[in-house]
C-alpha cells in the first residue's frame, strides 16, 4: 500500500500547487494518442458517453482554470459528472452511494479491483479532507474571467485522484505493456483525467 499513499501524495501536491502555472505539462494532454482505456479498463463511476457530455461542456473552461496561478479552482467537468449521478450537494460528496457505484462497475472485472477501488475510496476521501480549507477556499472565490462558473474544488480533488490511482494500481496482468501505455502511466502519475 505505500505506492498507493505516495501516489496520493502526489495527487495532493498537484492539487496544493494547483497545477496552476502557465508551463504545466497537464497542460498539453497525454504525449500519445492513446486512451487510457486501451492500457488499462478501470472501474468508473459513470459510463463513458456522461463523462464525455459533461468534458465537452466544461473542458475549454478547466484547461484556462488550470493556466491560472492562486488558489486551485473547482473542476466543472467533475462537478457535472457528480451531479449526473447525484452524489453531490452542496460541496459535499456521497461517499456511500459513490463506493457503491464503484464497486457496481467493478462486478464483472478481475476481482482484485474490489480491494483496489476500495483502498483507493479511502485514501482519495482521506487526502481531501487532509486538505479541506484550501477545498473550501477553492469554493469561495470569484469568477476571474467572463463567463466562468465556479464549481466546487471536492468533485474534481475525488475523481483526479480516483482516476489517477485505479490507473496507477492496475494490477500488472491487466495492463497493457507498451511504450505509448507506459507513457500514459507515467504522464498521468502527475495529470489527471481530463
């Protein structure tokens, strides 16, 4: 489990510096034109085509947010997926119903992804509360630019970290070992999903 508590402490130091500066590498996207998916099938919280909905909603928006330097801002492209399947409210998330949608995808795969998804609930809800003030903070400012919705930062801390750490845990048998695979690995052991 240290690779798991490490991963998430650099999902932290993502989130605590915001990846806010203009030369961020999560800027530019993955390095290879290959969806995470072909490496490594995770469990997930919604299907592909409501995520998708809600990234060609909000992506325009959370790629200026994240060129921004400050307090990290709430993600608009998580908080639509949450709200998609209800499990936020008011800068809260529904960690019961949230495992359960989890662990519902995770019934027809390998059944090590059972400890993995859960280990990984626990360490992502544990590491935004370790964060909580500069979540909340993160909630409470003002619009920068015209147009900018102000989505709270909790949905978009849980699901970077969720997604960067069930494609970091995939178990080896899994995963699809390739160079651009790799490269995916490694560019998201730093970026999350977007």
């Amino acid at each position: 489990m240290a690779h798991l508590n490490l991963l998430q402490i650099g999902v932290l130091s993502l989130i605590t510096l915001g990846f806010v500066f203009a030369d961020n590498p999560c800027l530019k996207g993955p390095p290879v034109p290959k969806n995470a998916a072909e490496c490594c099938v995770t469990p997930f919280l919604v299907e592909p085509s409501a995520f998708m909905t809600c990234h060609s909603k909000w992506i325009g928006q959370t790629k200026r947010q994240m060129a921004m330097e400050g307090i990290p801002r709430g993600c608009c492209v998580a908080e639509c997926v949450m709200n998609s399947t209800s499990l936020y409210s008011n800068g809260k998330i529904a960690r019961e119903a949230l495992t359960k949608l989890y662990l519902d995808s995770t019934k027809s795969m390998a059944p090590e992804w059972n400890k993995i998804t859960l280990d990984a609930i626990d360490g992502c809800f544990k590491m935004a509360d370790s964060i909580k003030d500069e979540i909340e903070a993160g909630a409470k400012l003002m619009p920068a630019f015209e147009g900018e919705q102000i989505c709270h930062p909790i949905s978009g801390t849980i699901l970077a970290c969720m997604g960067m750490t069930l494609f970091a845990e995939c178990p080896a048998k899994l995963f699809t070992v390739n160079g651009d695979c790799n490269k995916l690995k490694s560019y998201h052991s730093q970026c999350p999903f977007l």
